[in-house]
C-alpha cells in the first residue's frame, strides 16, 4: 500500500518544481525542433535536456535502488566506478594511442569488456559487505578514493580521444532521430529491470533479505548471495552510464567524470520515498526521483547557479528530506497534528 | 580459570592497546625498511618532520575522526569543512580586512556550526551519520566556491610571517654538500596537532567523559543502562569533531597560505583511513589517538615510499591509501576474530 | 508491609494492545531471601520485572519499598537503580571493551577526572571479597560469561542494592560456574539482600531458593515455601492443568489409514546442532502427529531447529522416506518436503513490511526458483484461497503483514508452509499469544491435516494442547532427549513428572 503511494513525493516534487519554472520563465517548457551542429533534426528546449542528462543518473538510480533494499546501505563508490569503466572503454578502444579516429575495436566488444569489469568491482563491494560484513558505504568507501586513480592507471594517465562520427551517437543523437540517445538507452533500462522484475523473483528476494535477513534465510533464501547480485547489478548500471558519459564527449577527465553522481544516486532513491535503511522499495519512484534532482539541476543552472556550487543547494534539500523522514521527526509531527485538530479523529 | 588466564597473553591485552600495539610495529617495520630499500632520504630526520609538517591538519582532524568513530559514528565532512575553512579565513584575510585572531575565530566558529547541527541531527534526530555528514561535506565544499570561486595565495603579511615560521629542532639537522649545516625545523602547526593528540588523548583515558565515549560505541544499549546519556555523548563526539576540523583548516590554512576549492581534497578519506590504521574499529568503542597519530605516519611513510619509488603520479596516492585501508580492515577482522576464538 | 519484607507489589496491572499481561499480582521480597519467580512464557515473569525496574510504566498497583514512607515511584531504570533496586540481564547488559572495574564504576559518581588507581584498588577489593575470579584492570570481554555476569552482580552489589534480580542468569553457563554465582548468591542472601531468581531450570530453584511464586497468563497463581511445593506440584501449577472444553477434539478426528501409515517419513540419528543439544534419535511416521514436550530452554526449539537446518548440524544423519539425505541449510529441508514454522514470529517469521500475499508466496516461490515467479494473478489467487481457507482477518492481500495480529500473523506464516505443500510440518510453538479461538482453530488443522497424510511434529508450551493433538511426545529437560510417551502414558502428570525428573514418586 504504503508503496504506491510512495510515488507521490517525487511527483508533488516535480509539480513544485515546475509550477516554479512556469512562474518564472514560461518559456522553460518550450520544446524546438531544429538543426544541430551536425545537420540533423533534433529536439531541444530544457525539458528536452533534463531527459537528455538525467539518463545515467535514472539508470544509476535503478541499482542504487536494488542495492539499498537488500543491504541497507548506500554505494558511494558508483561515480568512481564509472570513470573506471570508461577508461576500460577507451582503453579497448583506442589502445595505447592519445587519439584515434579508427576505433580499435567495435564499440560492443568494449562496452562489453567494461561491463565485466564494473561487474568485478561491484562484486568487490558486494564481497565486502555480505561476506565481511563490513558496512557498505564504508566498504565502498574503498573504491570511492581509489576509483579515480584506477581509472588514471588504466590509461596511463593519458587521456584518449576519439574523433569519431559514430561513437558520439551513444551521448548524443542518432541521425535521423530527434530524441537524445540516453534517453532511449535509459528508457530501454527502465524496461529491462521492468522485465526482470516482471520474470525474475528479482525483486521480492531483495526485500526480504533487505527486511528481515533470519526470516529470509528460514525460508531458504542465501542473505549474502541477494546482496552480492544487487552490487553486480548496480556495476553493470555502472557500465552503461560510463558508456554514455564518455560517448558524450568522446574522452574522459578521470576526476570530473560522474563527480557527486553518487550523490545524486542516492537522493534519487531517498527522493522516491524509499527508506534508505532498506527493505521496500518502489524503482518507479526512484527513477522518477532522478529526473526531479535534474529538473532541479537544470533549473538551479538557469538562476545562474555555478555549477561547483550546486552540491551546497542539494546538500540542504537532502537534509530537509532526511529529517522530514526521520522516524523521531514524524513520530513528533503527528503528535503535534493530533494536538492542533484534537476534534478530528484519526483513521487508521 | 588459572591454567585459562595464564594460557594467552594476548588474550588479557585489551582490543585498544592490542590494535595501538599493531599498527606502531607496522609503522617502526615500515620506516626501518624505507630507509633500508630507498637510503639516504629516509635517514635525515627533516624527511620525518615534512611527514609533520605536511600532514599536521590531517594528525588534528584524524584524532576527532577517532573520537566520532571510537563513539560507532562516523564524519566524512570533516575535508569539505577544511577546505571551507582555509577559504574563508583567505578571504576574510585578504578581501575583509580581518586581523589574524580574528580569523581564528572564524574558522573555529565554522568548525562549531558543523559540528553542533550534524551531532543535533545524528544524536538527538536519529538519523544515520553517513548520510548527515556526506550532505555536510556536499554542502561545505559547495559553500567554499561560493564564498570565493578561484584559488588564490593571501599576500596578508602577519599571516605569511606565521606560515615561514620554523621552530627549529636541535641536533636534528645534517649538513649538506657544500658543508653547511642545515637545521631541521617544523612548522607551527605540527605544536597544535601534538597538542590536539596530547590533550585528546588524556581527556579519553583520564577523564569520565572520556570513558563515556568507549562505553557508547562499545555497547550503546548497556551503555544506557548503565547510567550514560547516549545521545548527549554522540552530539559531544561530534561537536569535537567539528571543532578539530576547524582549527584543522586553519592550521592547513597556515600551511599552505592560500584558499582554494580543491583543498583537502579527500582528507576525510585519509582521516578515516589514518584512523582504521591507527586500531581504531568501525564498530566503535575501540581505539586511540595516539593510533591515529601513527596511522597518518605509516599513510605517509607508504606514500612517500610509493613515489621516491618512481610512482610519482598522483594516481598511485588513491590506490596505496585504498590497499592500506583495505588490508587494515581486513587485518583489523581477522585480529579480532582470532581473539574472540581464543576468548571462547 | 511485613516485618521483613524490603519489597512490596501489591495490585499491579499492566496491559498492552491486546493482551493483559499483568492482572492484580502481588509480589512479596522479604532480606536475605532468594525468591524464584516462575511461570511459562507469557506468564507475565518479564513485564512484573519490568514494572519493577521502571522499563515498563504499570497501569495499576503499588510498589512499596522498606524504608519509604509512601509508594515507590519508578520511571526509569535510573529511578529503580537509585532506590536500591539492581538488574542483572542474562544477556549481559555491561560494556565488553572495557575494563572489569570500569564497568563497575562507569555512570556513577561525581566529578571530572578519572582515577584509573583509585578505581582498580576499589574493584579490586570488591571482586576479592565477592570473591569473583577477576583482575579489575582486565578487559571484560576476555572474563568467560559466568565471570561477567558476576562482574554485573558486584556493581549491583557496590551500589548497596536491597533488592537484586536475576533474570534468567543461569542460561549460558555450564555447571562449575553455577555452582560459582551459587556461591556469591547465598554470600549476598547473608548480607540480607533480596534475591529475585527468574530461571527455568528447576533443579537450580530447588537448590537455591527459599521460596516461588508462580504467574501464569499475568495472574498470580500463589506464592509458596519451597519445602511445601514439590517438583511435580510447581511444573502442574506453570502449565496450569484445567482442560477447556474443547479437550476432546482429538477424538472427532479421524485418523490418516493409508496403506503406507506405518512408513517413517522421517528419521534422524545422533542428530547435533552448534545450538547446544545433546544428540539425539528422533522419527516421525506417516499422517502422524507427535511432539517435543519440556520447559522453556530445554532443547526443544533446538531439536527442530536442527532437524530443518536452521542451526548449523555438525553431526548425526537424517533418512526422509529411508533414504539418506544431507540437511545443511533450511532450503535443503524445504526441497525435501519438510516446512518449519519458527518459534519467534517476529524475528524469524514475518517480513514486516511485506504484504500478506508476498509473505504467503514467499518460500513456494524460493523453492520454485528465480526464474519463475508467480504472476500477480497467480498470487492473488493463491493468496486469497488460503485467506479464506485459514480464514486470515486482513483487509486485502496487499496489507503488509505487520499490521495484522499476532493470530492472523501466525496463520499467514502457516499458510506459507502449507502452500509448499510439505509432507513433514514443524510447528514450534504456533500457538504463543495469540487469541484462544484461533488456537483451537490451529489445534484442528493440524488433526486434520494429519488425516490427510502429513506428519506434523506440534510444540506448544502448553501441555494440554500438545495432549489434545499429539499422538506421541518426546519430553525433554536440560537440552537432553529424556523419554518418550504414547498412548495410555500420555496424561499431565506422567507428562510433567518426566518433565520435573526424579519427582516420579510424588506424583501420584
């Protein structure tokens, strides 16, 4: 119950924001078919690019949300873990060269190679935190500082580049298609968890496990396998938004790449109303939860917000959203509902 | 009982004096080996005070890192707080005509505020640390660009006297090629940080308040019933921690003479893995600062064994501190299971 | 108050939604006496103790201490430990990462300083005059559990404690180290303390104590000196014998006659968990219904537990339908056909905030695999049939089980197991707290279900419910398999004589 109506808070959010836009700037919601640089016909308008860069924030969004349901904790290594993606990508695809404009390899073979290895180091996490217990924002703490610096030594230090047409289609736009690339890739992620939560049992085991762990392994389930699948899951999103992200700019900047996506990744969840102490979870509401802190991104940028100072701004939003749902917050809120309309009578 | 007590020292060590033990032997065997295998650099004692003198504010914010986690908390806002402090104090020196007192105060004050909101939300609200002190390091590095966008040197003249202080250390110094002797000194703020770890240190073991903290992170719910007030405990962890990353940042600030967004760029890192060297548990009511102390020399030691080795760049930092953190941990799991086996 | 009584509870009433855990009980402590207060889960043992150390606020009664004028207020566990009133847990409420005299001294006092000296001398003459086998300055978590509890008992004891409980202290501690806290008991009982001994282990009460008081369902059943109540008399007076009226549903029961009735469908030898049991033999026939009988901690939880793979099996084998398996963790058990509803629903039952249908589907659809979920028809179609089958009070399938009673709760659980369709089903204590009507409710699926061929091993803290279902039960004492009744042997008092142990000349 208490889930579907989960996907109201991210909802009423997104209405606050846009009636704010509406106020202050009608024009926020126009939406232009035009040519791009390229010569091609594309939308754009700022509704347009918040579907275009909320995409790897929405996928991340999807395991950051398996993974809190099933360990009760946060991944803060997931940004570091994408700039170590991507520099596997360049680094398949480029060899050891600083700039190509033949790609090496076929861009499949090295996105593939890339999910494994973010696949690898989500396991690593996994490991750590259904195997050794360690808890797992500290577990992925590990890989948070050492992530760049990975990623750094997988190239060399070099920073590759590619001139070419095709490998920009990923971040950008297919010719002949108006809609951002990585909103049909993050619209295609929605619909592959959507099928396996469909198909696979996916979704109940991570709840369980994320709600009561003995009562779980009474019924047979292995507590810590649950866990380690949600971090190999989490790793492949990983892969796809490094895809996206270094496709957008046909390079990488080992220490900028996905900076603070981790954050973002985890207010999506807390945004979408789900607990972040795990348990149930609603990934409807997650995903809806990202597009609101980039429709809040975006519209912090118009006021001419810098962008390095845009964490202090979400920093605050994440606190009220994290006292406001603190239990002792609303235990204290309803006491004092209770005492300012004493006549009411609660309905359970 | 006799034949049981008698049978294993290592049993009757408590788990601080065991981990402290461990991670000063790591350190001697580490320093010893550097100046095996690399020679001469490690031999001169200035080699060993610019560890000091480099790392002075992450000895300060380790030892109130080590007070928060000794509590079973944690506070990853402590670099952002540093890197907000050394702005504002630039700034404040060079654009707002502040004396140096007065800068002090500042970053004293900043350090307070973080620490008395994030300990309010954490003790008294119930909300997991993590996530308040993650907002709190988010919104202090955000702060720090927006009171001053780029990175600049401070050209005030008091304050770059202080930071060309050098206390000079006697028979410590070498003489150098062309025969001259050359002294070895530290910096001012290698007297503060000694001064943190002493004064940290005798407060946890030779006062009640102190031993609250252990009790708190050892057992919360006994801890209770044992007469302690919990939460008054977490916040006063907290408090401290914010007011260590205060007089951190300036004392960085000193440093470095210069304000900028990136500074103490994962220094809560370092903190947090100086401390978990140091013998310090992430379950809490386990640890020292006088490990922490030693945890931010081996971090050090090992990162300058790293780039006299030719891994200069800056990459191999992350990994080095991310594999010593790793190994500690692990090294920190299996200790301790081993003794809890030899306990049962 | 009486002459030498330093403790009074007179008239206490405690409710909580749904149950009346303390009805109109009186408790009387007198120095230097040590008191047993006994009675089976749900007895009201814990929340009396509760009441009294200000964990719990009780709704009516007074509490008088000697010494005050009017009645003792007591809000807090402070309050109780500043009006001389100790606890000791049997889960040990101390700090293991310190010290043994800082435990003892941490909390109390005045001032800033810590005097690490000063503190360990204190301690250190404590512990010699207790004579507990500890240094002061030695870490807590490396003394043995006996020795920590001691350390408890010696703070208590250096607060000038007038009334000391002991709540269940005994549990985890091997004889020698009974023995040991024995000792310092009467030492205390000399210095005219009050000793209140919760336990269930009878032999302990009757070494130790002077006298008992018996709770059962939150009311009091009497207080007694302990040379005028024998064993088998206290274990009749816990279990409390009237039978209801329901007492003869057995016999409307009709009883599984299939041709494989006398096939054991499952058998264990030298069967051992980590938890503590001894080995044990155990087998269960076709459609049979048999029973672990025995108080609260001895084994009986553990024997199933065991059997299922819910606790680590580090010996013995076990044959389903004569043929050898291996159980090592519970889903071997479940692809084998055996179901396990556990003792705690709470910890090891429920997932809260699932919904009733997801916590109805939840071990068919493990069994069944990750690849083949149920379809949200499918499940809402079971769902429901077993809501109405066990007649499940919910508001939909969708509630999330939490919000249910502890009845409706239990029932959704067992509807978990029955929708695996098992042929062996253990039920640990499917009965506790919940309402008396769907207790019986309970009791007549399980006859029935045996007719239909399914063994079912049934444990009940109560006697006359495990009389009235179970066809044999193996009765246990101290985590020790020590008989076995069928047939004409299984009436109360054989029950609990086997139960008390060596009392079997009294019975009669």
């Amino acid at each position: 119950m208490q889930n579907k109506k989960q996907i109201f808070i991210p909802l009423a959010a997104l209405i606050v924001l846009a009636l704010f836009n509406l106020i202050m700037d009608p024009s926020f919601f126009k939406i232009t078919m035009g040519l791009n640089s390229e010569g091609y016909q594309v939308l754009s308008g700022p509704l347009i690019t918040i579907l275009d860069s909320g995409s790897e924030l929405a996928i991340l969004a999807i395991g950051m949300t398996l993974v809190t349901a099933a360990s009760g904790g946060q991944d803060i290594s997931v940004g570091a873990a994408v700039a170590i993606a991507g520099s596997v990508m360049l680094r398949v695809l480029c060899g050891t060269e600083a700039s190509v404009s033949e790609l090496k390899a076929p861009v499949i073979v090295a996105f593939l190679i890339a999910c494994v290895v973010a696949m690898l180091f989500g396991a690593f996490n996994g490991i750590l935190v259904a195997y050794f217990r360690i808890q797992p924002m500290i577990a992925t703490l590990i890989l948070f500082t050492a992530g760049r610096s990975i990623a750094a030594w997988i190239n060399n230090n070099r920073l590759p580049n590619i001139s070419n047409q095709a490998f920009t289609y990923y971040g950008g736009f297919i010719p002949g298609i108006p809609i951002p690339t990585p909103f049909i890739i993050a619209v295609a992620c929605m619909i592959v968890i959507a099928l396996v939560m469909k198909f696979t049992t996916l979704g109940l085991y991570t709840q369980s496990v994320g709600i009561n762990e003995h009562s779980s392994k009474l019924n047979g389930l292995n507590p810590a396998v649950i866990k380690l699948i949600s971090f190999v899951i989490l790793g492949l999103c990983v892969a796809v938004v490094a895809l996206i992200k270094v496709s957008r700019v046909s390079s990488i900047n080992y220490s900028v790449i996905a900076k603070d996506i981790e954050m973002d990744a985890i207010l999506a969840v807390a945004l979408g109303g789900n607990a972040l102490s795990g348990g149930k979870f609603n990934m409807a509401a997650s995903i809806l939860g990202a597009y609101v802190i980039q429709f809040l991104t975006t519209t912090l940028y118009k006021f001419k917000v810098r962008s390095d100072a845009l964490p202090a701004y979400k920093a605050v939003v994440v606190i009220l959203l994290v006292v406001l749902s603190a239990p002792i917050v609303r235990k204290k809120l309803s006491e004092l509902a209770k005492k300012l309309k004493p006549a009411k009578k609660e309905v359970a | 009982m006799k034949n049981k007590t008698s049978q294993n020292k290592f049993k009757n060590l408590s788990d601080t004096s065991l981990l402290l033990t461990i991670t000063i032997i790591v350190f001697f065997v580490m320093y010893i080996g550097a100046i095996i295998f690399q020679g001469s650099g490690f031999l001169k004692a200035q080699t060993f005070f610019d560890i000091l003198n480099d790392q002075a504010a992450l000895i300060i914010v380790a030892c109130g890192m080590s007070l928060v986690m000794i509590t079973g908390g944690i506070d990853i806002s402590v670099g952002g707080v540093v890197a907000l402090v050394s702005m504002s104090c630039a700034v404040g020196l060079d654009y707002k005509g502040m004396n140096i007192f007065q800068a002090i105060l500042l970053a004293l004050g900043i350090g307070l505020a973080f620490g008395l909101v994030q300990g309010f939300l954490v003790a008294y609200l119930e909300i997991q640390p993590f996530i308040v002190t993650l907002a709190g390091m988010f919104f202090a590095r955000g702060m720090t660009t927006i009171v001053h966008t780029d990175p600049f040197n401070v050209a005030n003249e008091s304050l770059v006297k202080l930071k060309d202080t050098r206390i000079h250390v006697p028979f410590m110094g070498y003489v150098n090629k062309v025969g001259n002797y050359v002294p070895a000194y530290i910096e001012i703020g290698v007297i503060v940080a000694l001064l943190v770890v002493a004064i940290t240190f005798v407060a946890l073991r030779w006062t009640k308040v102190g031993r609250h903290f252990y009790a708190v992170g050892g057992n919360r719910q006994s801890a209770i019933m044992l007469g302690i007030n919990a939460k008054r405990t977490v916040f006063l962890s907290h408090i401290i921690c914010g007011l260590f990353a205060g007089v951190a940042g300036f004392v960085y600030f000193l440093h470095v003479g210069s304000g900028s967004p990136s500074h103490a760029a994962g220094m809560e890192m370092d903190a947090i893995a100086s401390s978990i060297i140091g013998g310090t548990m992430l379950t809490g009511g386990v640890g020292n600062v006088i490990g922490s102390f030693f945890g931010v020399l081996s971090l050090n030691t090992i990162k300058k064994i790293v780039s006299s080795a030719g891994l200069g760049d800056a990459w191999w930092t992350g990994i080095t501190t991310a594999a010593m953190l790793c190994l500690f941990l692990v090294v920190q799991s299996v200790v301790m299971a081993r003794k809890r086996n030899a306990e049962q | 108050m009486k002459e030498k009584a330093i403790l009074e509870m007179k008239g206490i009433y405690k409710s909580f939604p749904g149950v009346k855990a303390l009805q109109d009980v009186n408790f009387t402590l007198c120095e230097g006496e040590v008191h047993a207060l006994m009675g089976e889960n749900g007895a009201g043992k814990s929340t009396l103790i509760k009441v009294l150390t200000g964990v719990y606020e009780k709704d009516g009664g007074e509490i008088y201490l000697r010494g005050l004028e009017k009645a003792a207020v007591i809000r807090s566990p402070q309050d109780a430990q500043r009006l001389g009133i100790s606890t000791v847990y049997q889960e040990i409420t101390l700090c293991p990462n310190l010290s043994v005299a800082e435990n003892m001294y941490i909390g109390r006092g005045t001032g800033v300083a810590q005097n690490w000296k000063k503190m360990n001398e204190a301690a250190d003459k404590i512990l010699q005059s207790l004579d507990i086998p500890a240094k002061a300055s030695q870490q807590l978590s490396s003394c043995s559990i006996a020795i920590q509890q001691m350390v408890a008992i010696a703070r208590a004891v250096d607060m000038e404690c007038k009334v000391l409980i002991l709540d269940e202290p005994t549990s985890s501690l091997d004889e020698q180290e009974v023995a040991k806290l024995f000792g310092l008991m009467r030492d205390l009982k000399k210095r005219g303390v009050g000793i209140i001994f919760v336990t269930h282990f009878l032999d302990q009460v009757y070494e130790i104590c002077d006298k008992i008081t018996v709770l059962r369902d939150g009311k009091l059943v009497g207080e007694y000196e302990i040379k005028d109540l024998p064993r088998v008399q206290l274990v009749s007076k816990m279990l409390g014998k009237e039978l209801d009226d329901m007492s003869d549903i057995k016999s409307d029961a009709k009883k599984y006659e299939g041709k494989d009735a006398d096939i054991d469908v499952f058998e264990a030898e030298n069967l051992q968990s980590n938890a503590g049991i001894k080995p044990f033999d155990f087998h269960i026939k076709k459609g049979e219904v048999n029973g672990f009988t025995g108080l609260l901690g001895s084994g009986r939880s553990e024997c199933v537990r065991a059997i299922f793979g819910a606790d680590k099996v580090i010996n013995g084998s076990v044959k389903k339908n004569g043929k050898t398996i291996r159980i090592k963790k519970p889903i071997d058990a479940m692809k084998n056909k055996i179901a396990y509803l556990p003792e705690d629903r709470k910890k090891d039952g429920i997932v809260g905030d699932l919904s009733v249908r997801d916590n109805i589907i939840l071990a068919t659809q493990v069994l069944r695999g990750p690849f083949k979920p149920f379809s949200k028809a499918e499940a809402n179609k079971v769902a429901d049939e077993y809501i109405k089958l066990l007649q499940i009070k919910t508001a939909s399938a969708d509630t999330p089980i939490k919000s249910l009673s502890g009845g409706n709760q239990q029932k959704v659980i067992l509807a978990r197991w029955l929708l695996s369709h098992p042929d062996y089903l253990i039920l640990d204590e499917p009965t506790r707290g919940i309402d008396v009507g769907t207790k019986i409710e309970i009791q007549k699926l399980v006859l029935k279900l045996a007719s239909e061929g399914m063994s079912v091993t049934f444990i009940s803290s109560e006697t006359d419910e495990m009389l009235r279902t179970c066809s044999r039960l193996v009765v246990m004492r101290d985590r020790k398999v020590v008989g076995e009744l069928s047939g004409e042997d299984m009436t109360q008092n054989k029950i609990m004589s086997t139960i008390a142990g060596g009392g079997l000349e009294n019975a009669e």
